[in-house]
C-alpha cells in the first residue's frame, strides 16, 4: 500500500475507536438503562473495542512512518 492508503486506512480504525467509545461507553451514561450488570457489559465492550481499533491505527502509522 502506498502512503496515502496507509493513512486512509489509519483514519478508518481512528474513527471506527471513535465510535465504539462513543456507543459503549458514553451512551450507557446517558441511557435510563436500570440493569446495572448490562451498563457495566457495555461500558467494558466499548473501552475494549475502542482500544483495539486505536492499536490498529497506531499500528498502520508506525508502518507508515517506517517505511
């Protein structure tokens, strides 16, 4: 891939992180959601897929940045 696919790739999983925090993590704060054990399910799913999206987004730019 060449650079600028590199980057537009890179940008997919940074806004990809973007939005699983967004839907797991901050929706559940503001949702009148009564089951505490599925408001935590949803809080971790969101931190955990946000942070795998952002790993391969950093990954990509440590490529990018290498080659």
């Amino acid at each position: 891939m060449n650079k600028s696919q590199l980057k537009a790739v890179s940008d997919f999983f940074t806004n990809s992180a973007v939005a699983w925090f967004a839907a797991g993590f901050i929706s559940p704060l503001f949702s009148k959601n009564e089951n505490l054990e599925i408001m935590l399910i949803s809080l971790l799913l969101g931190i955990m897929a946000a942070c795998i999206f952002m790993i391969f987004s950093l990954t990509i730019v440590r490529e990018e940045h290498q080659s």
